[in-house]
C-alpha cells in the first residue's frame, strides 16, 4: 500500500493522540528521535551543535556579507526590498545579518567602549538556545529542539500564530507577511520555500548537516576563523578549544535561555 | 426561544441590517487578507501583533467581567442582580465569540487552525487559553439559556445548573488570568515580564465589563419594557468605580518598579508609551488620554450624587470603556513591542482593511449579542407565570 507523506502524518498524528495520551508523551514537548532528522550514514553527528563568532575576525564586510549571502542562497530566504533598494523593514526575512555591537549586546555597551568595538557590525542568527523560550511558547508543536540542540521548524505545521516570536529575545525569527516565492532571486531546488503565513529562522543548516556538509555561513567564511562549528560536548572539537583559549560572551545570557552561539570580543 | 429574536419592529430590523453590512464588509477585507496573507495589515517583523490581539486581549476582560454580577447574586444572594445576571452571561458569550474570532483572524494559516487540537502542547499558554475560552462560552451559553428557558416556563432551573455556575465564577478570573500569562511569561519583553499583569488585567476587565454592562442596560431600558433596576446599574457602578481605581493603582505601582529601580530595560515600554522613546511618541497622546478619561472618570464615579445621575453615569462609563480600550489594547500591545530585542524602535498604524475586519468582528460580537439580548428581554417583558 502506498503511504504518501501527507497520509502517513496524518495517520501517525491521529495515532499520537490515542496512544500518545496515555504514554503522556505530550508532557515531553518538542522531543523527536535523532535518527529521523539524520537518516544518512555520512552525516555530520553532534552531542549539541554550536557556533564560535570571532569578530575582530568579522571586520571585513565582503566576508560578513558572503555568510549572509551564502545562508540566503542556499535557504531560498526571500529578498524584500523597497522601490529605493534599502531593505523592507516591514516585511523582509532574516536568517542570519548583521546588526552594529551595541544593538546584539545592548547591555554590554557603555560609552567609553573601545571605538573599534562600538562601530563595529555583528553577525547575528538564531542562537539555538538550550532553554528555547520559543518551542516552550509553541501550541502546535511546529518549532521544536532536535537531541543535537539545534532548534527546527516545521513549516507545513506552523499556524502562524507567531507566539514564538514574540517569545524570542534575539529577534531572530521571521514571519512570512507576505508569498516569499516572487521575492526569492534563483530558487535552490535543493531546499524548500516557504508559504506565506508560517514562520521561518536559521536551522543550523541541519540539512547540510544531514550530508556532511558545514553550514553555509560557516563554508563561506572559509579559513578566515570568523566562524567556528562543532560539537559543545566534544572536549576536542574547534569550538571547545576555542571556548577554552578565549573569553566568550552570549547574548542576553541573564534570560537562562541558554544560547549555543559565543562571541570572541 | 430563537423565533423571539425574529420579531422586532423596523428599527431592530435596521440595526439587524446595519450589523450584516459591516460583517459583508469585514468579510471581503478578510477574504482579501486571506488571499495576500496578513502583509496586508500593519503589522511587520519587529511589531508581530497589532489590532487583532489588541482587540482579542481587550474583549477576554469584557468576557470576564460577567462573574461581577454572577458572583454576588448566587454566593451573596444580592437579589438586585438576579434580574441582570442573564445580560452578563450573555454578553461574555459574544466577547468570547469576538476573541475567537480575533485570534482566528490574526492566524497566518487559519486552516490549519485545528494543528491546536491535533497536536496539543501543554507546554503553550495558548493552549491553556484556547481550553479557558471554550469551555468559559460553553458555560455561559449553557447557563443562560437553561436559566432563561426555565424562567420562560415559570419553573426553577434544573439542579445540575448550580455547580456549573459556581464553576463559571473561578473560571472567569481563570480565562483573563491565563490570557496574561500569554504576555507576562516571555522572557526579553519587559513591559509584559510582570507578575502584576494578571492582577492589573483583571482589575482592568472588572471596570470595563462592568461599565458596558451598565451602557447596556440603560439601552435595553430605554428600547424596551424591562427595567433592570436602577439599585442594579447603581451597584455596578461601584464596582466600576472600584475596579478603576484599583487598575490606576497597579499602573501606578508599574512605574514605580520600572522608574526607581532604574533599570532600563523595565522602563522602556513605559517610555515609550507615556514619554516617546528615541524620538517615537506616537502613543504618548493617546495614553494620556486615556490616563485623563480615567481620572475623570473616577471623579465623577466617586461622587454619589453625580453617579445618581444617569447622563453623567453613562458619560463616566463610556470613559472607563475607552479608557481601558486604549491602554489593554494597543497599548499593552505596543508596550511590549514598540522597542525591539535590539533595541530599535518600530512602529505600526494599522491598515484601512485591518481595522474593517476588527468592525467585522465587533459586528459578528454585537449580532450575537443582539440576538441573544432579543431573546432575553422578550421573556423578562413577558408576565410572569410564577
């Protein structure tokens, strides 16, 4: 018999509501098996992914501009602009951009900061916190954190209700105000667009991942050491011997939300 | 009993019609809205609410305010409020009905509103909420209209009816307290992150419910033969008067926090709202307003005489009514959002559709209510068989 993937989710969410219920696998939120994230052998595994941003390593903006780039392209984030060319504050998606120090760190700035810091632009993304206020938040369940750490989504369940941004204190998360797919300049059949209505943000690039490959901000920046990815539980992945080596701070780190993304200062 | 709301003279007809008008009307904008996806409203990456959650947060503390008048009739025995009880519960079944329906408007994917159900997240406030507010309409459709059709017949209402409205009681404070909890349990969104939300929304709800309870019931007075009571209307002014009070105090106790303390991130909303925040003030008219026609308001409330005063009662009402429209609804909303997680500041004016849709939705919450009131008042007119 043939199970399309619309009848099998069907069946298998009617399932969780009679089985399930009893198992009170519902008080388990946003819990799923690694191995249906990461079905290939080849695949890059991780206790918990994280990200290193060094960024006296960031200054140059060609490089910060192909990481942003490179993640757009490879996402089919649409580009919203207005009729001048600057970007459409209103309606545009983000995944990862950059923003100036004193806006990703606003209470670490202070007026005597060293002038090459206060001026400077800063990668920002989702922060794939340990404690996601937005999976919390979440009433169908349609953004959820993975056993590797990486917080996911899944569009065709999103209800657009956008309580999860609203809960996200890093403003890391978009919503599709508008049909993404006119915006989107050369579509990557690779990976799937979004409809309008429904909620997106970085994932890690959890699909490259899935293939052995890096993430693409972290590709793009190449051997620059602007970005570092690995495994926080690995006592001798890069990022760790980073972390170990360097003072690293996190955003808004008083919030308990756990972020998996360190700055180099 | 719904063939009395079928018989009314040409003015009821005519207002009947006028409520279609505006309900066609919000439905094209929304069909609109549904074809080009809610782009087509105000709202954009930074400010993620507007009109419609305004409205939904509004509309809860209306829905709430009902136990005002429940409470005292059936666990005080207050006999003057046994004649209005039935326009209480009647009214929160049409607030209830206009938050649905203002949630479901503000949904990206409304047709796959029931994921709510299929994949329920105990985790989610909203979940809870969604629970709160069907069962709350559930209890006071069932209620009011066993109570009424037993008044109908002239015999007293059935037993099981009892434990339900003692249930209605806790759960109308629980429906605008888990409403708070929406906003209050959001880490990075200071003007919400207070324990005192719930406390302030309810003391909110009971001066606004209340007060348009009273604008009702000198309308149904004045349209038709039910009087209900002027020893009535004056006691809910009390409690309006009461509850305003006590809303300005925990307003007040927010400033307090947010300006000794000292904390930046606390006194942003605030900031924003009363003062302007980096040059953006496009509220501070409006809260001040708002802060004045509640002042004025309770003035007038306090005074006996001027309260015994039926023009200057409604007047005052109206004032609380607006009062707490402005400040629970896009206030609290831009409060929060107004300044961003960066720390940037956004701003939002909602679109000409937007707000036809927001009519729309009153218009459904005023047919209903219309409707309901119809049915009610036909049998309180109605000699009675007792």
């Amino acid at each position: 018999m043939a199970v399309d993937r619309r009848a099998f989710l069907r069946i298998s969410s009617l399932a969780t509501v009679g089985v399930g219920g009893g198992q009170w696998l519902l008080a388990a939120p946003g819990r799923i098996a690694p191995e249906a994230l990461s079905p290939r052998g080849k695949s890059l595994k991780a206790e918990r992914w994280g990200l290193v941003i060094d960024i006296r390593k960031c200054l140059d903006p060609d490089l910060r501009n192909r990481c942003v780039k490179a993640c757009h392209k490879a996402h089919n984030v649409p580009d919203f602009r207005n009729k001048d060319g600057t970007p459409d504050r209103k309606n545009e998606i983000k995944w990862i951009w950059e923003e100036p120090y004193d806006r990703v760190f606003p209470s670490q700035y202070h007026e005597f900061l060293a002038a090459e810091l206060s001026h400077v632009s800063v990668l920002t993304l989702c922060n794939h916190c340990g404690n996601p206020p937005c999976v919390r938040v979440c009433p169908t369940k349609a953004t959820f954190r993975c056993d590797d750490g990486i917080v996911a989504m899944d569009s065709h369940r999103c209800i657009g209700c956008r309580f999860c941004i609203a809960a996200c204190p890093y403003g890391s998360r978009s919503f599709n105000w508008k049909d993404p797919r006119p915006r989107i300049k050369e579509i990557n059949p690779d990976y799937p667009t979004r409809t309008k209505g429904v909620v997106e943000k970085c994932n890690f690039c959890s699909e490259r991942l899935a293939e052995g490959k890096l993430p693409a901000c972290v590709e793009a920046a190449g051997d620059s050491g602007a970005l570092i990815f690995g495994d926080l539980h690995d006592k001798n992945s890069k990022v760790r011997q980073l972390l170990n080596s360097r003072y690293t701070i996190r955003r808004k780190p008083e919030l308990g939300t756990e972020p998996a993304v360190f700055y180099v200062v | 009993m719904l063939a009395k709301a079928l018989v009314g003279g040409r003015r009821y007809y005519g207002w009947i019609v006028g409520l279609l008008a505006a309900i066609g009307v919000g439905l094209l904008c929304y069909l609109y809205q549904f074809m080009n996806g809610l782009g087509i409203t105000g709202m954009s990456r930074d400010i993620i609410w507007g009109f419609y959650i305004a409205q939904f947060t509004f509309l809860v503390g209306v829905a709430a305010s009902a136990v005002m008048v429940v409470l005292p009739y059936y666990l005080h025995n207050y006999k003057e409020f046994g004649r209005i009880t039935i326009l209480g519960e009647f009214l929160a079944v049409a607030a209830v009905t206009m938050c649905m329906l203002n949630i479901f408007v503000d949904m990206g994917q409304p047709l796959r509103a029931l994921n709510m159900i299929l994949h329920p997240s105990p985790n989610s406030v909203m979940f809870w909420d969604m629970i709160v507010l069907a069962i709350y309409l559930l209890l006071n459709l069932v209620i009011g209209w066993t109570t009424l059709d037993c008044e109908r017949n002239g015999v007293p209402p059935p037993k099981w009816v009892k434990p339900l409205i003692y249930l209605s009681i806790p759960w109308a404070v629980s429906i605008h307290t888990v409403t708070a909890f929406l906003y209050c349990g959001l880490p990075g969104r200071h003007y919400w992150l207070t324990a005192i939300l719930a406390p302030r929304f309810l003391a909110s709800a009971f001066a606004s419910g209340p007060a348009l309870l009273i604008l009702l019931c000198l309308v149904v007075r004045r349209f038709s033969k039910f009087d209900p009571g002027r020893r009535a209307i004056q006691n809910l002014a009390l409690i309006v008067v009461y509850a305003t009070i006590i809303n300005v105090f925990f307003v007040l106790l927010e400033f307090f926090t947010s300006y000794y303390s000292g904390v930046p991130s606390h006194r942003h909303g605030l900031q924003y709202l009363f003062f302007g925040y980096e040059g953006h003030a496009p509220l501070v008219p409006w809260m001040w307003f708002a802060a004045i026609l509640a002042a004025l308001a309770i003035l007038i409330l306090l005074s006996p005489s001027k309260r015994q005063n039926e023009s200057l009662l409604a007047l005052a009402c109206g004032m609380v009514f607006v009062s707490t429209w402005i400040d629970k609804g896009l206030g609290l909303i831009m409060g929060g959002f107004a300044v961003t997680p960066l720390e940037t500041v956004a701003e939002y004016r909602p679109t000409i559709p937007e707000v036809l849709i927001s009519v729309g939705v009153y218009a459904i919450g005023a047919l209903v209510l219309t409707l309901l009131y119809k049915i009610a008042i036909s049998i309180k007119e109605e000699p009675q068989a007792l």
